[in-house]
C-alpha cells in the first residue's frame, strides 16, 4: 500500500501513527454542538459518540488510506449500545421492539450491509484481477449498517459514491488546468504527466473511500432522528 507520500508500506509492517490535526479538533467540537442542538440528549449522546469515530476514520483514510480496526469496532459497539436503548425505551426504529430485538435487528443489517459490499469487492477483483474495495472498507460498511437500515444504507453508499467521485473529477480538472495546454500540439493522455495521487501497484488512483462513506452513513441517520418523516414517501 502507498501512503500520500509515496512511501511503501509493506503487509505486516508497523502502521504510522495517526495525528489528529487542529482543524479535526475544531470540525468534532461542532459537530457534537450540532447534534445537541438538534437531536434528544440521549439520540445525540450516541450520535455524538459516532461522531467523534467518524472523525477518527477520515483523518484516518486521509493521511494513511486505512481505516482502525479500532474505529469501525466502535462504531459497531456505539451502534449496538443505541439500538438497545432505542429498543428498550420505544424510540426511532427501536418503536414495538424489546432492546434484544432491536439489537439482533442491527446485527442482521449490519451483516447484510458487509456482505453486500464484500460481494461488490470479490465481484471487482474476479472481473478486473485487481483489488478495488479494501476490506477496511467493508468492515466499515457492516459497523455503519448497524445504525441504518438497508433504505438508508443504500443511500448512504449512493452519496458517499458520488461525493468521492466528484472530488476525484475535481481535482483531476484541476490538475489538467495547472499543466496548462500540452507544447507542440501534444495531446495529454490520461494520467500521461498528472499527478491523481497516490497509486496503486496495478496504476489505479487510490480513493480513501471511507472519508466519504463514514461522513455518508452518519448524515443518513443523524436525518433520520432529526426528521422522522423526512424520506418523504420512500420507506
């Protein structure tokens, strides 16, 4: 695996360690000021406590392109803990479960969350020879599912899908417009001369995908709580 800066990090080998910056500071403290401003105390409590995972995970897939094992296993852990407490107090989807209920529900979209995204990942590498969804990525995937429900799990992947690929169009327009028009009539080939950013051994650009489907999975529910009838007529 290639880390931002080029640097090879080879299976096995000691991860870098992961610093958190001052704008991470700043982005978790609003964001915890915004779910209780918005939610119940109890729903924003394990809201902000998701929160503060996510940030983790994009600072994360950022700067190293590997989502913690720590961080999705808290996810999964603050995800179960809520589905109890919305099954045993009545609340959001937990309505006329018991709080076991409720959690072997999560578990069970949680489940079919990873295994949906692993299927897409061994389906990739049979069609292409090549990896193309790390299995970070579908850790991540199954800890998010137990906070969503397959509607909003589907959604959550359809916006973290195409925010990831409007910044990789963005910033390959814009690395095109620095390299300014090619001398003597030569045409720029793509990723002839552009720099996409780090790539991988088989020449693909390297997206941290869970930087986009972290925030996704956590928008999807923190609007699902603030705005119970906000899928309009969807389910």
């Amino acid at each position: 695996m290639a880390l931002p800066d080029g640097t090879a990090l080879e299976v096995g080998a000691a991860e870098p360690p992961l610093r958190l910056r001052s704008l991470d500071v700043v982005v978790a403290a609003l964001g915890l000021i915004a779910l209780a401003v918005l939610l119940p105390p109890m729903a924003a409590l394990f809201a902000g406590a998701f929160w503060l995972l996510v940030v983790v995970v994009v600072r994360s897939d950022l700067d190293r392109y590997l989502i913690p094992d720590a961080a999705s296993l808290g996810i999964a852990a603050t995800g179960l803990a809520q589905a109890w407490w919305a099954g045993w107090a009545g609340v959001g989807g937990g309505v006329g479960a018991g709080g076991w209920e409720a959690v072997a529900s999560a578990l069970a979209q949680g489940l079919g969350a990873g295994a949906a995204v692993y299927a897409v990942r061994t389906g990739y590498r049979w069609l292409r020879g090549q990896e193309g969804i790390g299995f970070g990525d579908v850790k991540l995937a199954a800890a998010l599912g137990l906070w969503l429900d397959p509607f909003a799990q589907a959604l959550a992947l359809q916006l973290a899908a195409m925010a990831a690929l409007g910044v990789v169009l963005t910033a390959r327009a814009l690395e095109r417009r620095s390299q300014g028009p090619a001398e003597d009539g030569a045409r720029v080939e793509d990723g002839a001369g552009v720099e996409d950013g780090p790539e991988s051994p088989h020449g693909m650009t390297m997206v941290p995908f869970g930087a986009f489907l972290a925030p996704a999975g956590f928008a999807v529910h923190v609007w699902a709580q603030a705005v119970p009838d906000g899928w309009g007529g969807w389910p």
